[in-house]
C-alpha cells in the first residue's frame, strides 16, 4: 500500500495553532506514526487534505513537508496498519460503551414507565448522534477494523429497543386516561 507522510513544526504559541493542526489531523483519520509525522493511505482525498493543511501551516508560522512513501519495510507496514486499526479500535469501543448507555437509559426510562413523548424525542437524538459519530469513525476506517461490523449490530439493536420504547409511549400517550375531578365540598369524582 502507498502512504502520504505530513511531517511539520509549529511555534510553540499560541498554542492554539498546534492544537488546532492536531484536531484536523485527528478528524481525518491520520495516525501519529513518530513525533510529528502523520500518515494517510495514499488516496486523493488524503493528497488534497493534507496539501491544504501544509499551507495553513505555514500561513501559521510553521513548515510543513508533504512525502508520498510506496515502499515500506513489512515490519513498517505492519506497524502503521496496526497503528490505523488501533486508532479505529478505540473510537468503536466509544461508540460501544455509548450503546450500553443509551440501552440502560431506555430500560430506566421502562422501569419507571417513563413512555412520553419527550423521552422518545431524547433518545431518538441520542441515537442519531451515535449513528453520525459511527459513519464519521467508518469514514476514517482505512483498514477494516474487526469491531465495525459489532457496533454497526448494536446500533440496529439500539435502533429496535427504541422502537419498542416509542410504540409502547405511543400507546401509553394515545390510551384515555382516568382524571379525579375535584369538588367543592372536598369529594371527587372519577372520570374516564
């Protein structure tokens, strides 16, 4: 496989600079193979990603240098794919421990018959945060982490848990309801 090396320096201040380069080196997949040197596969999108940074760099004060690699050594290769994958490993147990979450909410919320709509709203917006932060990880999945395919499970099984949730506040919302309706000599009256 080819890969495209950012090798580059920054002034020290203001610090917001290099935290600023790490943050869009990080959001694009790279690895930190060595202190200061970041790789991508070698695809377009990588050529053009990394090209842009090497110029804010230095619109930053900093030096950038750019390297197209073809030829690794196996032990090489091996390390950076296991760097990649390690990477990717991290963020899908994130994802994951965020399912075991999002799966214990719902069964407080059902232990306490908490089947409003509201709550159906709040955990709809839970699970469309987890499934965008699942596409932005497996946009940045270079090398086929095995705990893709579990979490891509568990987010179908997050979406059929609040499924259940939503239909049984659907009917817990839509059933009459018995209202005491209180009178003015202290008694009440029971209505459906």
């Amino acid at each position: 496989m080819e890969w495209l090396l950012l090798t580059y320096n920054l002034p020290s201040e203001p610090s917001r600079n290099r935290v600023s380069v790490w943050r869009q080196l990080r959001r694009t997949g790279a690895v930190n193979f060595q202190q200061s040197l970041w790789v991508l596969p070698d695809q377009e999108q990588a050529r053009a990603y990394f090209g842009d940074l090497a110029r804010e760099i230095e619109t930053l004060g900093g030096q950038a240098t750019m390297l197209r690699v073809s030829s690794l050594t196996e032990r090489d290769e091996a390390n950076i794919r296991r760097a990649f994958t390690d990477a990717r490993d991290n963020e899908y147990r994130e994802i994951i421990d965020k399912c075991q979450d999002f799966f214990a909410e719902i069964d407080k919320e059902t232990r306490v018959e908490n089947f409003t709509f509201a709550e159906v709203e709040e955990n709809e917006e839970e699970l469309a945060k987890l499934r965008a932060w699942f596409d932005k990880v497996c946009r940045r999945d270079f090398t086929g982490s095995a705990l893709r395919q579990e979490v891509s499970q568990l987010l179908n099984r997050c979406e059929g848990v609040l499924s259940e949730f939503c239909d049984r506040a659907h009917k817990e919302e839509s059933s009459p309801r018995k209202v005491t309706v209180a009178r003015g000599d202290g008694g009440g009256m029971t209505a459906p």
